[in-house]
C-alpha cells in the first residue's frame, strides 16, 4: 500500500508546484507571489542606469565636472525611523526626540531593516545608492570628472540642506555650486511590485535650467 501512495504523494507535489508557479491560478487561490531577489533588482537596476546614461551623455559637454545626487545618507535614515515611529502611533515630537537619543550606526541599524521589511512597497530610496553607483562608473568611464560624495555629504551637512526624500531642483543646483560643479545630475528610482522607474534629470548649475533628462522603465 506504501509504495503506491508514495508516487502518488510525488505527483501531487509536483502539480502543487507547477500550479503555483502560474501567476493566474496564485491570483484565483490566494497563492502570494514569490519575492524579488537583490541580486535581480540590482541587475535591473544597473541595465536601466547603462541606457538611460548613455542618453544623457550625448546631451552634456565633454569634461564636465559633474555632481551626483541621490541615495540615503544618515540624515535619511533618521526620517525613515521617524516615519516608521510615527505609523506607530507616537507624535512627530516623540518620535525626533526617541530618534535624537539613538547614535548613528542604532539609526542606520533601524532603517535598514525597516527598509526590508518594506521593500516590496518601498519608493525606491534604498535602491538609489545602487543607481549612483552605476551611474558614478558610467560617467567616469565617458570622461566626466565627478563630486566626491563625502564632499556632497558635507556640504548638505553644513548647509542644512534637504535630506531626505527626492532632491528638488533648488537645493541640487544649491548642492552644484558650493561643489564647483558645473551640471548636476537627480537621479529618482522607485520600485513596487516587480517593476520600476529610474529618472536622471540634468541641471545646468548656473542657470538651474533641464539641460537634458532620461527615464527608464524595469
């Protein structure tokens, strides 16, 4: 009896297997679909930043020094905690002032796990320094000269500028000047449900006009 239940037992499995793996029938049952890997948003990520890179740089002067902004930074990551604090229930004033008695690597420790367990919904902010990464390479290998980001770090230290969220426009062309750059690049990606966007926007430093912009779904 034993030997005929057993491949019936390995059939079954192998059809709860096939069954969900269609995305339809996981739909229909309830079935969650399996999450995406880093490794894999990260190749999508680096694919992206290659095209949308190779668009912006016909449009630039060669031998630029440019300024790249994006990714988290301590500062972020104090208003990823604060955020989350605050979907706790505590109030705005209680949640800085919780935050204000934590060192810096507990906070960057606390976002970095907030940002993991929302990942699948997350804006794409933990997924920047990735894009400036490939970004950074791209441009150096086309001859561009490049900020130094601890330089743009001090700076936005020192002038308070903004830090968390998307960079505006006004304190990018902030950040290019008192950086000796003479273009800056924003670069905004955000990433939900196993697909995103990835936005460069170049400003001219002196004039604070687009001098060109590139987007790129994946």
């Amino acid at each position: 009896m034993r030997e005929r239940i057993f491949p019936l037992i390995v059939i079954y499995v192998l059809l709860l297997g096939s069954i969900s793996s269609c995305s339809t029938v996981r739909a229909i049952y309830g079935i969650p679909e399996p999450q995406e890997s880093e490794a894999s948003i990260r190749k999508k990520i680096t694919s992206a930043v290659d095209k949308a890179s190779a668009e912006i740089i016909k449009s630039l002067p060669s031998g630029g020094r440019l300024a790249v902004l994006g990714g988290s930074s301590a500062e972020s990551d104090r208003e990823i905690v604060i955020s989350y604090l605050k979907s706790l229930g505590k109030s705005d004033g209680e949640a800085r002032s919780y935050v204000q008695t934590m060192n810096s690597g507990e906070v960057s420790a606390m976002a970095a796990d907030i940002k993991m367990v929302t990942r699948g919904t997350s804006s794409g902010s933990n997924y920047a320094d990735y894009a400036v990464e490939d970004l950074e390479y791209n441009m150096v290998k086309a001859g561009f000269r490049l900020v130094d980001r601890q330089q743009i770090e001090k700076i936005r230290n020192e002038q308070q500028l903004q830090m968390s969220g998307e960079f505006n426009d006004n304190t990018a062309v902030s950040i290019g000047k008192l950086s000796g750059a003479n273009s800056v690049i924003i670069i905004s990606v955000s990433y939900a449900d196993k697909s995103g966007r990835l936005t460069l926007k170049v400003l001219n430093v002196q004039t604070a006009e687009i001098i060109t912009m590139a987007r790129q779904e994946f």
